[in-house]
C-alpha cells in the first residue's frame, strides 16, 4: 500500500494494483480501475516511486520468507 494525499491535506492509503492510470494537469489526478478518482499533492514521479517501493519490498520480503524455509 502506497500513503498518498488529497488536495484537502488528507492522507488515505493505496492499493497500487488498483490504480488505472495518472494525469497532471496541473494536479495529479489519480484514476483508479474502479473509475473512482482522486486529485492529490504528491507528483506523478513521487507515486511511480512510492510504488516501485512498495513491490520492491514485497518482493524482498517473499525473497526472505522462501530462503527461511529452505533452512528448516
């Protein structure tokens, strides 16, 4: 989950997988798949970055969990 900000000042967590596309113009307009959208604060380049995160450490995470399990 990604913590992002609305306009309001706002903040609401995020399923990424959900997330259908983004716009700026000048605001970043969230539109998620479910055809709600959101406008919010972060930039465009700061979601991308927050989600590259977030599945970075799912993956390392899943990464650590197979290599203990492999030791038992």
């Amino acid at each position: 989950m990604i913590k992002i900000t609305r306009l309001n000042g706002a903040s609401f967590v995020l399923n990424p997988d959900l997330l259908e596309r983004l716009e700026a113009h000048p605001d970043t307009v969230v539109h998620l798949v479910s055809g709600e959208t959101y406008i919010v604060k972060e930039s465009i380049a700061d979601i991308i970055s927050m989600i590259r995160s977030y599945r970075s450490s799912l993956i390392a995470e899943a990464l650590v969990a197979s290599s203990t399990e492999g030791a038992a």
